[in-house]
C-alpha cells in the first residue's frame, strides 16, 4: 500500500509509454483478466517478456495527482482499485454507437481487496451518479473546471483518468492504490480465449441496442454474447442504469467461476492466450504496467472464487427533478465508504431503502 517512491517512476503528462496499442480502453473485467499473466510472470522466457512487455499501455495516476489533496494512504494491507470502462465508439469499438470525439466511463467499479487479498468487495459506481466533480487537469494540460452537480461519468471525459480517480476518491476517501481500463473488442476476445462463459437467464433478454436475444435458459456465451449483455439495459428491470449493473455483477461473478473452472492456470496454450490478449487489452496505472509487475498483483488475486467477492451497488435514489439520474443515499454510502477505509465487511443496512434497478434474479 506503501506509495514510496512512486512519483518517481511514473509520467506526469498520462501519455502512452510504448506505441503498440489499441487506442480508448474500456473495462468490465479488469481486475480479473489480469490473471493470464501469472505464470507467464515466472517462466522465465525472455521472448515472452519481450512481447508481453510491449503490449502494455499505461496511464500515469500518481504523477498527475501529484501534489493534490489526496486521502491518507493507510498502510492496513487492503488494496483498492478503480476498475473503469469507458464508452469511446473510437476505432473498432464505433460498432456499439457513434463516435462523438470524446469518452466517459461506461462503467465503474471499486474493487476493494481486504487483508490476506483472501476476499473482496466491489462497488459499482452508476455513471449517471451526481456528484461535485473536483477541478482537474486534462492530458493536454489544460484546466478542467470542477461542476457542483455532474454526471460520475463525465468526470473521465472532462479529465481523463486522473480525473476519474481524483473524483472518486473525494467522494468515498479512500485512496485508490491502482487504476485499470479494458477495450470493448479486448473484452470480446478475452471470454472467446476463455472459452465462453455460462449463464442461466430466467427470463428472455433480447435488446436491440446492444443486439442481444437470448431466451430464458442456460447458454454458453462468446465474447460478443457476453458484451451484449453487459451492455443491455432498456431491457431489463427498469431499464435504468441501476439493472445493467446487476446483470454485469451477476456476469462478474459467472466469469470468475468460468475462469476457475477451465485450467487457466494449468493449460500453457490457454494461459498464454489470455496473457497476451489481457496485455493488449487492459490499460493499467504505471505501477502495473510489467508482466512482472502485472503477474504479482494478478497472484494476489489468484485464490479469489466468486463465493468471496461481495457487489454492491453504491446506495442511491432516483433523483426527484430527474428520474434519468440517481444521487446518492449520504448516511448509506458514507457507511460503504466507511467499511472499505477500516478494512471491513460492507453492513449490510447500506443497501437498505436503496434504488435497485429490479433486474436482480435475471441471472442465477
């Protein structure tokens, strides 16, 4: 946890290190699809690291927070990691919407990684959240005014990463140890490479916009399947943001089990498939950006099943002078804030009275 010696080693200016790469990431799975690289880490070839090193992007968090009022960084051997997507249609990814010259975070999760980094807890940001967006610093250096009364997901576009991370960390006060991205189209690849991952849906899904159609039952999704339904929205529950999140948790916790199940660790054809895809695919804060380093932090998370990480989403209410939007619930969300800072369990009375979405029980 110990940020010694940081700053030193990371850019200011959160332009890529190396020229290999894909453009916008965005994430869903971040934090696991890192795992490919563990082994790999150990092996000791030099061609794989020379590869893998070269697919690496980073995004330099620390440098450019540098010298801001940032949390304490209390050394109590948790981890927190900001896990975020973001919904550029840049490239490739101009298949899922129109390209309108800049990117918000699609999606947010803090993950937090207690003690032992035996079990998790994740909390999932709504990116149509309110919040008071802190000034910032954009990458082409210009000031990016703060807003009293913002979108979360506007913080990235407003400032990029470190915008995104310095907003998050004002709203919870905690200090984010690390930072990842993934790329749509790297998502896809990544559960093709795994082999597809199964879900049950108790009823019909079937969304035009993120051109999903799967009936009630068991089914083996591919990577785009899989995008399709993290994506999905109108078409359940409410059609608030609130119950995609549910279906992506419900998904988060079908592909850890999908990723224990399948070898991962043992299959060398397997695991390095998924090696270089995730490296290609996830944008990590400097700290991370080495399969060295990559395969430490991966390990640590290696014992993690789906049975020990908690999701919740961050406690909410619809927001009275528009029903588009949610603010959050204070005493509630101070409390989830307040568990991860000390290292504890999430109580349960922090999602109490909490909007929902009402898509939970769309997968088992």
């Amino acid at each position: 946890m110990a940020d010694k010696g940081k700053s030193s080693r990371i850019r200011a200016t959160g332009r890529r290190r190396r020229p290999l790469g894909k453009g916008r990431r965005t994430a869903r799975v971040a934090a696991w699809s890192a795992a490919g690289v563990v082994l790999v880490g150990g092996c000791g070839l030099g061609y794989a690291y020379y590869t893998l090193n070269g697919n690496i992007d980073s995004v330099d968090i620390n440098a450019a927070l540098n010298g801001d009022d940032r949390p304490q960084n209390v050394d109590n051997g948790s981890m927190d990691i900001l896990v975020l997507g973001s919904d550029s249609r840049a490239g490739a990814n101009g298949d899922y919407g129109k390209d309108e010259g800049a990117a918000r975070s699609d999606t947010a999760m803090i993950v937090h990684l207690y003690e032992g980094h035996k079990k998790a807890s994740v909390v999932s940001v709504p990116r149509d959240t309110i919040v008071q967006r802190p000034d910032c610093t954009a990458a082409d250096g210009s000031t990016a005014p703060g807003q009293t009364h913002a979108m979360f997901n506007t913080a990235f576009e407003a400032g990029g990463p470190a915008c995104a991370v310095k907003t998050v960390e004002q709203m919870s006060g905690i200090r984010m140890d690390h930072y990842i991205e993934v790329d749509f189209t790297g998502f896809k690849k990544l559960i093709d490479d795994l082999g597809g991952v199964e879900v049950t849906t108790t009823k019909p899904i079937k969304d035009g916009k993120s051109h999903l159609d799967l009936a009630a039952g068991t089914h083996t999704l591919d990577g785009e399947q899989s995008l399709g339904l993290v994506r999905t929205r109108k078409s359940v529950g409410d059609g608030s943001d609130l119950g995609r999140i549910q279906l992506q948790q419900a998904f988060m916790k079908a592909f850890i089990e999908q990723a224990g199940s399948v070898g991962v660790f043992s299959n060398p054809k397997k695991l390095w498939d998924l090696a270089d895809t995730a490296t290609k695919t996830i944008t990590p804060d400097s700290e991370l950006d080495t399969v060295k380093e990559l395969a430490d932090f991966a390990g640590g998370l290696r014992g993690l099943g789906a049975d020990d990480v908690r999701m919740v989403t961050l406690p909410v209410q619809y927001d009275p002078s528009d029903p588009n939007r949610v603010v959050p619930l204070e005493k509630q969300s101070r409390q989830v804030w307040d568990a991860l800072r000390k290292d504890r369990p999430i109580p349960a009375s922090a999602t109490k009275d909490a909007a929902t979405g009402q898509a939970d029980g769309v997968l088992k």
